[in-house]
C-alpha cells in the first residue's frame, strides 16, 4: 500500500544524475508558514502583512528593463543578396554584356543587408545549468508547488479542529432570581400576607463552575461546584435564613447502543487525517507534474538547441555552395546562383524561427524554478549543461508494473478515500440501532449561615445524593438511519471500483510508457543511420561534382542542395528521437511513481509541524 512518505534510492536505470539530493525544504516552510505554531502549542499565528500587489511584481519590472528590443528591419523591395552584384543582375535581365565578365556572368559583392538571422546564442548572456539543478530550484521555488504546499497544513488544522471536540471545556454561570409571585397553597418559604394572599418571595444568588469533556467512547463526563445564596422574609419560617448552599457534583452520560465506542466518535478525525494524507499526496502529485514539466521541457531545449546548430550547419553548407559557384564564373549562368541564394534567405529565415524556440523553451525553464536570480523578464538565458543519455536502457514489466502498484500516488489516495468511506459505512450501520443512554450523578452538599461553614460541612459528606437514569430513542421507521447507512455502502463499493480502474490505468499506463522507450530507442539507432546515409550521399555530390563528373547545371546544383536539406532533416530526426528517448525514460518513471526518487527529490513531510500522534502515525 502506498504511504505519502518518499525515500532516497539509487536510480536502478543508471541515469546520469548528480548525486546531490534536491530536498523539497518548501514542503517544510510552506507548511509551517500556513500552520504556524499553533499545530501543538494552540498559540495565535501573527497577522498577515498588508497585501501589496507591486511588491509581487517588482522582480520582473525590474527585470524587464535589462531587455532591450532591437528596431525592425523594412521589408525589401529589390533582390537583396551577399552574393549577386546588384548591376550584373540587372544588366543580365536587360540582356546586355557585362564589359568585365561577359554575357550573364554573375559577380560576388559585400553583403548589401546585415544578416537576418538576429544575433547568435552565443551573443547573449546565458548560464548553463543540468537538469538536477533545474529541478532543485524549481522543487524550493516553483509556484505551482508552493501553492499546493499550503493544503496539507490547512487539512492539519481541520484534523486538530476535528480531535478538539474531546477537549475539557471550563465553564461558569451566574445567575441571579428574584422570585415575588402568589400561590394558591402554603409551602417552604412562603408568606401569608394580611390580606390572606399567599406569596412565595426570595432572593437568590447562583454560580456554578466546573470542567465538562467528551468522551471518545460516545459519552460525556462534568464535574462542577455550584453554590447559592438564598435569603427570605423572616416571616417566611425558613431556618437558617439567610442560608448558604454549596454542592460539589460529578456527572457522566455514556451512550449503551447508538454512538457508543472510540471508533465511531473519532470517525471524524480519522476521516480528516485522511484528507490531509490525501493532500500530502496531492502535493507529490503537483511536484511530480511540475517535474516532468521540467522533463519535457529541458529534452526539448536540449533539441532545440541541436536543431540551431544543424540550421546553422545547413546554411553554412548553402553559403559554400554559393561561393564555390561564384568562383567559377566562366561556367556559371544565372539560375544555379539564384537557386543556392533562394535557399540561403530561406534556411536563414528557418534559423531564425528555431532560434526564437529556443528562448521561448528557456523562459519556460526559467517560469517553471521561479528562481530570484533568474527572473522570467530577464535577457538572461537558461541552456543545457548535460549531454542526454543514449545508452541502451533495459527494463522488466513485471518489476515496472510491480513497482508501480507500490508507488504510483493514485492508489494512495483512493486507499485513504476507501479508508474513509468504510468508516462512514460503520457509522452508518451504528445509527441504525436505538438511542439508549445511562446518566449517573453523583453528589455531596452543605448547608449553613455562612459560606466557609457550608462549604466545611460539604466535606464531611454527611449529605451524599445520586441518581440513575436512562433514556431511550428510536425514530419509526428508522428510515433516514438507513438511507444514509445504504448510501455509505454505495460509495464504498464505488471507491472500491475506482481503485480497480487505477490499477488498470496504471498497468496500461506503464506498457505503454515502457514501449515508447524501447521505441525512440529503436527510432534513434535508424535516424542515426540515416544521418550517415545522407552524410554519404552529399560527400559522394561533392566528389563528383570536384572531379568533373557533373557539370554544372540547375539539376545537379537543385540536387546537392536538396540533399543538404535532406542531411539537416536526418539530423533533425536524430536529435528529436534522443530528446524523446530521455524523455520516455522520464515518463515511465513518472508512470512507475519513481520520478522524485528518479531525480533524487526527497519529501521531508516530518519537518511539516504536525501534531505528534499523527506524525508517528505516518512513521509506522
């Protein structure tokens, strides 16, 4: 069954990881932040401070300032090239000779437009950072986490409200009566006045004071002392008078049938200490997700990254080309020229597209760690640090699916929901018995002048009074009693069915995440084979065209450079299956439940100040 607690292994995979521990310090902190230190010593948790939206925005304000935006070029009118003289075009259209390279021949120039590209990865500020690293910021910094960090102290605070109900309450009461009415006959303390009226006249004085408390066995216990004044007309033939009565009484009320025993009165803080363990796996849940966030992500920088330096390689391949035909003028005419320059604006325009990936993948990075020092608004770039894995990783179903019945959060919670909806079935089936309740009292008093007096006598327990007594209840029909108890067991059944689902889900949830590994695996060993395939082709256009074999013509030169981009796209294919191999090994440790051990992230729930009944509950 799994519990809510997570420990520290090594990665049975042989991940390359760093070995430091990512420790979730923000569980911890967050917690007692909302909790306080009210989870054991009862003590008020100091106000909040005014809410100030600019304080929470001033990070990235201030950030924001540092990015400056550079103007945008005008679009172009006229063919604009690094390597077509703009007048030999122009004199080729108008078919006229050129005086100093013949009929057509093409000349190159200076670039007549700065490259539009925009500025190289390497121009800007960056840091490169593993993902272990990654992942320890975001663990103590992320948002997301910090705000699910608050919901297993709000649940403790329920649990305690919940245990609170079998505290001793202290109580006192006083009252004062004033008593001046006519009755029919003669009795104690009464006046016959002149006029043959008889009245009953007092004046009284009460107070009572005492410690009550409820019991988990369904009952009630209260001891109490209470004492009063009492004073009549002396006509009234009361002796002594005025007199003081003092009474020390102890009483206890515990229920025979309906709502007798611990289990059925502590239902309710069983019940809410499932829900807090629910929430704790909750925020393993909302950590697990905000890493493999973190997963997806980093793979796909790390691809984005490749696919840069594949354009850039690809465009460098295009400008050789272009230069190569350029320097042979006397064999060159037009059209092969402005096919490589056709391809050369293309391929730059690509490269910027993939550069803009880039930076839009390492501000999420940097929006997933919520780091201070790294602030979404800044010019600052967040790269790899870590080549990805492309060892063969091998793994056994039967393990994975074991592993993943013992891990995965799901079956945690719906364990403790199942918990709970056996609980309220219980007390369901306890309601449906009669209400049958003994009250015993027992109690010892004084009487005299004075005060001390009384309350002497009191201890002599010369006056000892009790009393026994019962009471019975049962509606007719008991038909709530048992709607509510055939509902219970409806909910229990459907939890119960739940779980069957989760443990199918989960199942189907790891063969297939262990599938996808053994596929992009199988995918990268062929697209590595097709980047050597196609790195083959090219060399062998080359040395034909170098040797002679080919000459020069729109076909070969369409050809070579079709096979160029046929290259970049086997190298493209290559670094998309390794950034999703790594990934699928992520995401069948996430399917196994194993991510946060897989990253080394350990939960510290023992640092969150819960109540120690509790917190040794969680240790067995």
């Amino acid at each position: 069954m799994p519990t809510p607690r997570t420990t520290t292994h090594t990665n049975p995979n042989a991940k390359s990881r760093a070995v430091q521990a990512a420790t979730l310090a923000a569980t911890a902190a967050l917690s007692a932040a909302a909790f306080g230190v009210i989870g054991i010593t009862g003590c008020h948790a100091p106000d909040p401070p005014p809410f100030d939206p600019h304080t929470y925005q001033l990070v990235e304000r201030r950030a924001a300032t540092e990015v400056t935006s550079p103007p945008l070029r005008p679009l172009p009118t006229t063919l604009e090239s690094t390597f077509l003289n703009r007048a030999a075009a122009n004199s080729a259209t108008r078919g006229t000779t050129n005086p100093t390279t013949g009929p057509s021949t093409l000349v190159a120039t200076a670039p007549s437009s700065a490259p539009t590209t925009g500025p190289a990865l390497g121009t800007e500020p960056q840091v490169r950072m593993s993902l272990q690293e990654i992942m320890q910021r975001a663990v103590i910094n992320n948002r997301d986490i910090k705000v699910s960090g608050y919901q297993p102290a709000i649940d403790e605070t329920r649990v305690i409200e919940a245990e609170a109900r079998f505290d001793p309450t202290y109580f006192a009461n006083a009252q004062y009566q004033k008593t001046d009415r006519q009755i029919g006959i003669n009795q104690a303390g009464s006046v016959t006045q002149s006029n043959g009226e008889v009245k009953s006249i007092s004046d009284i004085y009460q107070f009572q004071t005492g410690i009550r408390q409820e019991l988990e066995s369904g009952g009630s216990i209260e001891f109490r002392a209470q004492t009063s004044y009492n004073e009549y007309p002396r006509m009234a033939g009361v002796n002594p008078n005025p007199f003081w009565d003092d009474e020390l009484v102890l009483q206890v009320t515990q229920p025979l049938l309906r709502d007798f025993g611990n289990a059925i009165n502590r239902a309710r803080i069983t019940i809410a200490q499932n829900t807090q363990r629910i929430s704790l796996l909750e925020l393993r849940k909302q950590i697990e997700e905000t890493t493999a966030d973190i997963e997806k992500t980093y793979w796909q920088l790390v691809q984005a990254e490749r696919n840069v330096r594949i354009q850039e390689e690809l465009l460098n391949r295009t400008v050789d080309t272009a230069v190569r035909l350029l320097n042979r003028r006397g064999e060159v005419n037009r059209v092969p020229v402005s096919q490589a320059n056709s391809r050369i604006e293309s391929r730059r325009a690509e490269l910027i597209r993939l550069k803009a990936r880039v930076k839009d993948l390492s501000d999420q990075l940097k929006r997933d760690m919520n780091d201070p020092q790294f602030p979404v608004a800044s010019a600052l770039m967040v790269l790899p640090g870590a080549p990805p894995i492309q060892d063969p990783v091998q793994f056994n179903l039967k393990d994975q699916i074991n592993t993943a019945m013992e891990n995965r959060f799901e079956l945690g919670e719906q364990y403790f929901r199942i918990d709970s909806a056996g609980i309220a079935a219980q007390v369901g089936k306890n309601n449906l018995l009669p209400a049958l309740n003994i009250q015993v009292q027992l109690g010892t008093q004084g009487l005299d002048h004075g005060f001390f007096t009384a309350t002497q006598e009191q201890a002599e327990f010369d006056n000892i009074n009790w009393q026994v007594g019962f009471q019975f209840e049962i509606p007719i029909g008991n038909r709530a009693a048992r709607a509510v108890y055939q509902r219970a067991l409806l909910q229990r059944q459907q939890a119960l069915e739940s779980y069957r689902n989760l443990v199918d889900q989960i199942s189907q949830e790891v063969k297939t995440a262990a599938r996808e590994v053994e596929t992009t695996w199988n995918e990268m060993a062929n697209d590595r084979q097709a980047v050597f395939a196609a790195e083959d082709a090219l060399r062998g256009l080359v040395q034909r065209e170098e040797s002679g074999l080919d000459p020069i013509s729109p076909a070969s030169i369409d050809t070579k450079l079709n096979q160029q981009q046929q290259l970049a796209d086997a190298q493209r294919n290559e670094a998309e299956a390794i950034s999703n191999y790594n990934l699928a090994i992520a995401r069948l440790e996430q399917a196994k439940g194993t991510l946060l051990k897989y990253n080394n992230i350990v939960m510290k729930e023992e640092s969150i100040p819960f109540n120690k009944k509790l917190a040794m509950m969680q240790r067995k």
